[in-house]
C-alpha cells in the first residue's frame, strides 16, 4: 500500500510490522498534521490541545492509526480504546520514567521495533530518583550550600524529556483547560511552567490545536522557546 502525502511517500508495512524507511513520516489520519508533525528518526514532537475536546484524543487517534497502517506502536494512556489493532500496545503505567520508556523500546514484545511511541498527558513523566529531594538524608547526606533550592515541577519535567534518549519517533501530548490563542507562543499566554510551555524547550515542533470549524483546525507551530519561531496555520482536519 502506497499512500501520497503531498512530497512524502508512505509504503505501510504488513501486519506482521514490516520495516518502512525511517526518513518518511509516520502517517497520521490527517495528511496536514502528517507533514506539520514530521515524526521521523529520533524527532520528539508536541501536541498542546483543549481539555475536553474532540482534539484531546489526538495521541490516541495517531498511535491507532499508525499501528492500522503496520507500524508497531506503544502508547502510553490512562484511557485505552476498546478495540486495539495488533501491533498497538498499551502501557498503563501511572508515571513512567525516562528510563522506563527506553527499556520498553530496546526491548519489544515478539521482537517487533517499535516505529512510533505515544505518550498522552506527558506530564506524567517522573525524573530519576537522584532528582527527587526526599532522598537527602540532612544528616548523613547534608546539601552544604545554603542556597539550595529543590527542582521545581517542571525542572523535574524538562530533565526527564532530555533522558529519553531514543531513535523511534515519540509524540507526546498534554492539555490545557482553556481555548487554546494560536495567535500566540506558548509562553505568551501560558505559565513558563505549564507543561505545554516545557515542551517547547525539546519538541521541535510543539503543534497547538484548536478547532476552528467543523474540517479545519487552526494549529500554532512553534520551533523553540519563549516566542521563538512561532507559525500560525490551517489544517484540514476531518474526524477519524
């Protein structure tokens, strides 16, 4: 099977997980996000959508999609859908580590690679233990610098995106309770510490969502972090 989206082209692999060429995307339901998204080699890519949306499902939507088209896929949700392609795996795990993360893709299940990881609400991340405070003991492990202050949330966040050290292309998506301003950056109406903003310091792109109309999604592309290469677009966006 051949699919064309725009210059990229797509050959599926079977359902036994076939290898594909890892320059090429890896497809989603919509040809726009496929090329706006870019998942090929080692990419981490960002999804900020509405709490409560049809768009929140998104992570959901691509890692069935992708394992529909004979890609091995792990997707890491509190929600799974009720009907799971073959090569779709779930991992319910509340709070994975970085670490967590890449033993599971060294190590799939009937050895098949995995093409494409899916993490939904991101934020559930948790760094090592060396980062958690609680482990200084202040009398056998006294912090001799006075100054010290514990890693904030989101410091915490942004060290465990940097330790998933990985080839295999990882979407990772959060939410935000309010309707998403693509005229914006991020960090322009959003908290530095909001998940969403901490992602724009890895993710290239970070890609906000917001429906416009019932076929096309208004999407913010940003490049880097703190108003940085911010490019507002239009998708066309049908529901799966």
């Amino acid at each position: 099977m051949v699919d064309h989206f725009g210059r990229f082209e797509y050959r599926a692999g079977s359902e036994c997980g076939t290898p594909w060429d890892e320059r090429v995307p890896i497809p989603t339901p919509w040809k726009a996000f496929t090329v706006a998204a870019d998942l090929t080699f080692r990419r981490k890519v960002g999804v900020v959508v509405e709490r409560g949306t049809a768009e929140a499902a998104v992570g959901r939507d691509v890692a069935i999609h992708a394992a529909e088209q004979g890609i091995p896929t792990l997707l890491y949700t509190a929600h799974p859908p009720a009907n799971l392609p073959d090569l779709l795996i779930i991992d319910p795990i509340p709070h994975p580590t970085a670490q967590h993360v890449m033993d599971r893709v060294a190590r799939p299940p009937r050895g098949r690679q995995f093409g494409l990881v899916v993490m939904e609400g991101y934020e559930r991340l948790r760094p090592r233990e060396r980062y958690i405070p609680d482990q200084y003991d202040p009398i056998d492990d006294p912090i001799d610098d006075l100054d010290y202050e514990p890693p904030t949330e989101a410091e915490e966040l942004l060290w465990s995106l940097r330790e998933i050290a990985i080839n295999t292309p990882l979407l990772l998506t959060t939410t935000v309770t309010t309707q998403p301003d693509v005229s914006r950056t991020l960090d322009q109406w959003l908290d530095v510490d909001h998940p969403a903003v901490v992602l724009t310091e890895i993710c290239k792109p970070v890609i906000t969502l917001h429906r416009s109309n019932g076929q096309t999604v208004d999407a913010q592309l940003q490049l880097g972090a703190y108003g940085l290469h911010g490019q507002r677009v239009a998708l066309e966006w049908a529901m799966p």
